[in-house]
C-alpha cells in the first residue's frame, strides 16, 4: 500500500486537532537481545530546508521557495516506558493512533509538522542504559528508514489521484464511496 501511494507522491492531511496518518506505520523488529529494554520511537525528518507548491497541469511538485523548519526533532515514543527486546520482538509495532497535527506545541500523541513540505518518518529503537554503568560498550541503537513512507505535509489534498487512493484503500472512508445498491 505504502508503495501505491509512493508512485503518486504521497501527501498527508496536519490539522489543528490532528490528523491519523493513513496508511499507519506499522513494523516487526526482530534480532533484539530479549533481555534488554528499549524504548521504541518514530522521528519525523525533514529531507530539506524547502516549501514546495502543486502544479496541477503537470500533476507534480515544484520548489517554490524556502520553508520553514520545526523548532524541535519531532518523534513519537510507541509506548512512554521501556519494553523488553522479547515483546518488541513478538509484536507489531504499530504507530496508528499517532496524529499530525500543525499546532505548536503538539499535544501528547501528536507531531506536529509544517504544511507543504517534505518528511521522512523513521524507526528508532533505543536501548535503555542506567546512568550508573561505567561500560565501555555503547547503547544499541538501530534506526530504520523506508524510503517509501516520505510524504508531503498538506492542509487539503493537492493530488486527486492521491484523494481516490485513499478513499479507495481506507477502510474508514466507506461514507466517500459511490453507495454498492444494485
């Protein structure tokens, strides 16, 4: 799903109470020391430092000048506390409740972003380290980025080829589709 919506550019509706992304991130880790807490989280990049506009009669999106940046590193922890590597493991891990929002600043469970530019979500699972330990050994950190899931941040749909894909793939918006009578 992630990769219909890729071909066509995909574009994510902020708003000031927030909006679910759709499609949600979800993802499975495997390899993680069962025995280890981590914490889980999802970042929110900027690839660039640009505003960007939609041309209609090209159906594309063109530079149309500098934007603006967010004042902190946007991420949403999976959980608030620490889980095992063996429950991280066992689980998908899924972001669907997390919302974009284009208030500042976001309330818990939301991000907040900047409309008409481009993000890149990624994956970051952490190890928990107690301040006390004198190791010479780093923390385990692996971050994990799916090129496909960019998106642009928009207030209302530019794309209408992005409009049908969603109103055709999200289960929650049956109320758009042509009623099925016959």
């Amino acid at each position: 799903l992630w990769s219909s919506f890729h071909a066509l550019g995909t574009e994510m509706i902020i708003t000031k109470s927030g909006r679910r992304m759709f499609p949600a991130l979800k993802v499975k880790f495997c390899g993680l020391d069962p025995d280890k807490l981590y914490y889980v989280r999802l970042e929110f990049l900027q690839p660039d430092s640009r505003k960007y506009r939609y041309i209609y009669h090209s159906s594309r999106w063109m530079v149309s000048g500098s934007g603006d940046t967010i004042s902190s590193q946007q991420c949403h922890k999976a959980v608030e506390e620490p889980i095992s590597g063996q429950i991280v493991c066992s689980q998908i891990v899924s972001f669907e409740r997390l919302k974009l929002t284009n208030t500042e600043p976001a309330k818990p469970g939301q991000v907040s972003l900047v409309s008409m530019q481009k993000f890149q979500p990624q994956f970051v699972v952490e190890e928990v380290r107690e301040a006390d330990i004198s190791s010479s050994s780093e923390a385990e950190k692996y971050v994990v980025m799916f090129p496909q899931t960019s998106f642009m941040a928009v207030t209302a749909y530019q794309n209408h080829r992005i409009t049908t894909l969603k109103i055709a793939s999200n289960p929650f918006a049956k109320g758009f589709r042509e009623s099925g009578k016959d």
